[in-house]
C-alpha cells in the first residue's frame, strides 16, 4: 500500500479518490487561503514531502511550539503544516490513538498535534471520550500567536478545541455539545477528576454549596451536580 | 609513445608508480555504448518528430524505488557569501551548470532556493534518481518501532548532556576565573605602567581601560 509523496492526489479536489471525512476531502477541513499557505511554505515543500505516518513522529518530536499562522503575512507553523500533512495522511485509528497516548507522554507537542486532528477528523461522541482524559494534562505549551508567543496548558489547549469555534487558524466543524449527547444517551454523564475535591469543598463551607470551580484544570465542570 | 613505464635505456622507472594507470579497453567500450545510446535517441527522437510527436525516454516504473523522507536538511546556505568563477557559456537557461544551486541527475541550475527544492520533488527529479515519488504506507508497528527508537535516542541524548554537563560545569567556572584573574593582572600592569610613565613626565593619565569601550570617551 502506497500514496504519493507529495499531497497532490488530495489538493486537487476534482479526482480525489481518497477516504472522505464526513462526505468531504479531508484537506476541506482548511480554509483555502490558509491551505495555500501551508503549499506554499518552505518546511511544507522540504520537510514534509515523503513522509507517512511513521516517520512524520520524526518531525513531530522537533515541534517546539503549537500555532495556526503568524506574522503578517500569514505564515504557517510547522505545527500546522504536520497537521496538513496528517490530514493528506488520513491515518488510522489506531494509529492516531498511539499518537496521543504512548506518544503523547513522551512529546507533548504529539499530543497536543494528535488531539487537534482528531478534533477535526473524529465522530463527535470519540472526540469526547477520547479527548476528555487529556483534561488532566498540565504540561506547558509554547503557543505562537500572530506578535509573539504565549504560555498556555495542554488542558487549556484540549478545552478550548472542546469549546470554542477556532483553533489555529482552522475553523473546527460544529461539536454538538456535551449535554445534547448526554440527553440522546450517546454519552454518559462526565464525573470530573475533581469532584471529590469540590464534595470537599461543599461540606467545609458548611451549607455555601455554590462555590465556584475549584483550580482551573477542568473548566468543564458543572457546578450543580452535588449528586455525582 | 614507447612504454612509458620504461627510462631511456630500459630500466623499469619505479618513481612514476603513483600515476593512475587506464584501462584503455574498458574506456573504449564505454565510449561506445554511449555514442550507439546517443544516436538510437537521436533516431528516435527524429523519427517521433517526423511524426508530429515528442519522444519520451523509456522508464520502467516497477524498477523505481519507494520514496521517502529527507533525513536532513537541504543545504543552501554553505556557498552564502563565497564567490566561485563559472564559465560563461555553461549553462543556457536551466539546462547546464551555471550560477546557482546545481542538481547533478538532471542537469538543471535553479537560481533561487525555492525553486530548487521545489525541483527536488518534482516528478523529474525523482525519476532521474530512481526514486517512484510513492511513499510505503505505515502500519501499526511501523509507528509503534518508530516511537520506541525515537525515545532511545532521546534518552542518548539526555544521558550524554548530563554527562557532558557536570564535567563542563566545574571546569567551565574554573576557566572564567582564571580568564577574570589574567584580566585584572594585565589590567594592574599597564595601570602601574601607565602611571611610572605619566609619573616621569608629570602628566598622569586616567585609566584607559574604559576608553573605546561601549562608546566612552574620556
């Protein structure tokens, strides 16, 4: 089994025979202009052309920071640019899976790579339960806007690609949220790692139950589950 | 020429043993295989114009090799700042060795960084160099072995930095010392120096130490 080296048979739409992601090429997950930039770019040409899965971990393991584009005229991020390449790829499951997790715990960069295509590629309901656990993850990412870098957290990281519209310059598919699935039983109720903390909490301040969220590892609770 | 191995009165010369010595029939056939190539293409070509159509070289792809991925970077920028002489007819347009970054299997200059490595995907290229411009697809265990050697490698190179990194330390506080102690010493000299001097001719003379430096003026 083969594929072309460079991303040609899926930048151009009219013969794609590829694996579709929701009824759509993969690479339609970006934007046009940025898809142009990331063909045009210098790393794009020199360092991700001939790469497959296995030997795109070589350039994922170099990341250094996590980003969309930057600067004034929009350049893209290595980052972004593996991403491209991921989505070109089309990857298994499995695969994605091994990224996250064994990967993940050695190079966060992975993980944070991993959990963003799988943010646009997966089935609403795996991007839940795949992405949830991260939430733990305290890890610092180096995240380099369109001036400069900022510091934010993996977990920061996971929630927003769980919340917000747009990432990295990509505008994520819309996730139906987590209560619509919890109310089809798609999903079960989420129990967050710092529920005991919170019960805690609650008892100690003697009838003062509405605290707020305690820490800011899992935004994602909710405060009015008293019942687990 | 006679022998050439052989002095004026027959003695074996000994002192020109390091010339390289040709295989002259070897040579010869090359030559010949080449000059035979050259002119089926040239027919070839002649005949496809006659035609109307272009002739394209012959290329087998089952022979090709899998492509993959560069190993290291592409090196542009070692002849930065260098000026090399080029004879001026080498090249005409991209064809032939001309200024600029040269690739060797096709014969082609490109002026600009870009273009070149854009070159070095190109279909062309990979063709030229045997490669067939698809890539192996990854398995499972591909990922997983390629994940297991990238973490030994990491854990080298932690290994070797720490190692590194003692030693050097000790040895690195060591050195600035004494590079600090050499200055002060010299500097004390030339002060003590300076000063016997101005001393004699009645002038004395501030410490020069700070003039020049980041701009200061005394």
């Amino acid at each position: 089994m083969t594929h072309r080296a460079d991303a040609s048979s899926s930048l151009d739409n009219r013969g794609y025979t590829g694996p579709l992601i929701r009824g759509a090429n993969p690479i339609t997950l970006i934007e046009t202009a940025v898809r142009d930039r990331i063909t045009e770019s210098l790393y794009w040409k020199e360092q991700c052309f001939g790469l497959n899965a296995a030997t795109l971990l070589d350039r994922a393991v170099d990341l250094s920071y996590i980003g969309g584009t930057y600067g004034v005229g929009m350049r893209p991020t290595p980052f972004l640019c593996l991403a491209f390449k991921l989505l070109t790829l089309t990857p298994e499951k499995e695969i994605v899976l091994e990224y996250l997790n064994m990967g993940g715990e050695e190079w966060k960069y992975l993980r944070a790579l991993a959990a963003f295509y799988v943010r646009l590629t997966f089935e609403p309901v795996d991007i839940y339960t795949t992405l949830e656990p991260f939430l733990t993850d305290a890890r610092k990412l180096r995240r380099r806007r369109k001036e400069g870098y900022v510091l934010v957290h993996m977990d920061e990281f996971i929630d927003e690609l769980l919340t917000k519209d747009r990432s990295c310059a990509t505008s994520l598919w819309k996730l139906p949220g987590r209560q619509q699935l919890e109310d089809l039983d798609m999903l079960e109720e989420r129990v967050s790692p710092l529920q005991a903390e919170l019960d805690e909490m609650e008892q100690d301040e003697d009838g003062d139950p509405h605290n707020g969220s305690e820490g800011g590892a899992s935004p994602v609770v909710r405060s009015s589950s008293s019942e687990g | 020429m006679s022998d050439l191995k052989k002095t004026a009165y027959g003695a074996a010369a000994s002192d020109t043993d390091f010339r390289k010595t040709w295989d002259r029939s070897e040579y010869e056939a090359k030559a010949k295989k080449e000059q035979d190539e050259r002119r089926e293409e040239g027919r070839a070509r002649y005949e496809a114009k006659l035609e109307g159509k272009k002739w394209h070289k012959p290329v087998d792809f089952s022979t090709l090799d899998a492509t993959s991925s560069r190993a290291g970077r592409v090196d542009v920028a070692s002849m930065v700042g260098k000026s090399t002489l080029i004879p001026a007819g080498s090249a005409i347009g991209k064809r032939g060795r001309g200024a600029g970054f040269y690739c060797e299997a096709c014969d082609l200059t490109y002026k600009d960084n870009v273009q070149y490595i854009e070159h070095l995907n190109s279909k062309q290229h990979l063709i030229n160099t045997g490669q067939s411009g698809e890539v192996a697809r990854a398995t499972l265990q591909d990922v997983r072995n390629r994940l297991e050697m990238l973490k030994q490698r990491k854990r080298e190179r932690e290994e070797e930095d720490k190692r590194m990194g003692e030693i050097d330390l000790d040895a690195r506080l060591k050195k600035t010392e004494d590079i600090e102690e050499r200055e002060r010493e010299e500097r004390r000299r030339k002060r003590n120096e300076k000063r016997r001097k101005d001393g004699q001719n009645g002038i004395k003379k501030e410490d020069s130490g700070w003039e020049g430096r980041l701009g200061i003026i005394s």
